[in-house]
C-alpha cells in the first residue's frame, strides 16, 4: 500500500486548477513587477513586498505539485491534442 498521496485527486476539476494556476501567475508577475519598479528606483521596498515575495515562492511549490501532477508523463493514444 502506498503511502504517496494522489496530487491529481486533490483538485480534481480542471476549471479549478485554471482558476488556481491563472491567479498565482497575475500574483507573481504583478508582485514582481512592483519589486522591480522599487528597485529600478533605487528605493527601499516594504515589508509587505518582501513577505509577499516570500510567500508565493513557498507556495510555488504545491502550485508546481498540482500541475505536475495533472500533466500527462507520456502522450495519450487516440486523444487529439491541438
């Protein structure tokens, strides 16, 4: 019996995980994008920006697992891929 859990079973509705992937991606770059104004301005940036940062990269992470685990590791005969 194993003891690995199904990542896939987690969030099994691809309508989620689009929601899921969509809002952790405008997170990043809009999180990014400020840090690099800060920067670009020679500014010191907050707080916030640094734990926001910090942040969505721990959860980088589970966000990665959940994809990875919904993407087929070889092709699938007979589905039609575009």
């Amino acid at each position: 019996m194993s003891t690995t859990p199904n990542l896939a079973s987690v969030v099994e509705s691809p309508t989620v995980r689009k929601i899921i992937y969509t809002v952790f991606v405008v997170a990043v770059v809009l999180v990014g994008a400020t840090q690099v104004a800060y920067a670009a301005v020679e500014l010191a940036q907050p707080d916030l920006l640094t734990q926001a940062l910090a942040v969505l990269g721990y959860l980088g992470v589970p966000v990665g697992g959940l994809a990875l685990a919904n993407t087929p590791s070889r092709q699938v005969h007979g589905a039609d891929h575009q």
